[in-house]
C-alpha cells in the first residue's frame, strides 16, 4: 500500500527546496536546519509550484508504467499534479 501524505505537495517540495539550500546535506552549511527550514519553506512556494508545473504531462514510459498498472496513466497523473497545484482539469 502506498503511503498517503497530509502535507501539500507544494509544502513538501518547498521544504525540500529550503532544506537543499540551508542543510549540510545539501548546498548550505546548517548541521541541523530543520528549525529554519520551518520558518522559511513559504519563500520558496513559487520554486515549489514551479516545479509541479513541470510534472504536469507524463513521459511515454511513464505513460507505459501507469498502462501496466491499470487505467488512463496520462489523464491520472495530470489530474492528479493538477490537484496538487489548484487548478482545474483541463481536458
């Protein structure tokens, strides 16, 4: 079973983002920058939906995965980053 988040994905990504740029673990020097992380992932929501933007439309293989698992993969997956990022499906 797949695991279900209660945090928004622009949330998560936006944290990654902060992280990435603050942390030892990735491009800053903070050895534990979980506290500033906290206090300034909201400046990086913009990058965050920029990102899901990106990931609306699938790639053939992909495509292919979600075709083996069942279903229409493209329109799942486009609604799907559609939802994350509040718009409306456009079909």
């Amino acid at each position: 079973m797949t695991d279900i988040s209660v945090t928004s994905p622009v949330e998560r990504i936006a944290r990654v983002l902060a992280a990435e740029a603050l942390s030892v673990n990735g491009e800053g020097r903070d050895p534990s920058a979980g506290s500033e992380v906290d206090a300034t992932w909201q400046q990086e929501v913009s990058r965050a939906m920029a990102v899901l933007r990106t990931l609306r439309e699938p790639t053939p293989e992909m495509v292919e995965a979600g075709r083996a698992a069942g279903g229409d993969p493209a329109q799942v997956w486009n609604a799907m980053v559609r939802a994350a990022i509040g718009q409306e499906e456009t079909v």
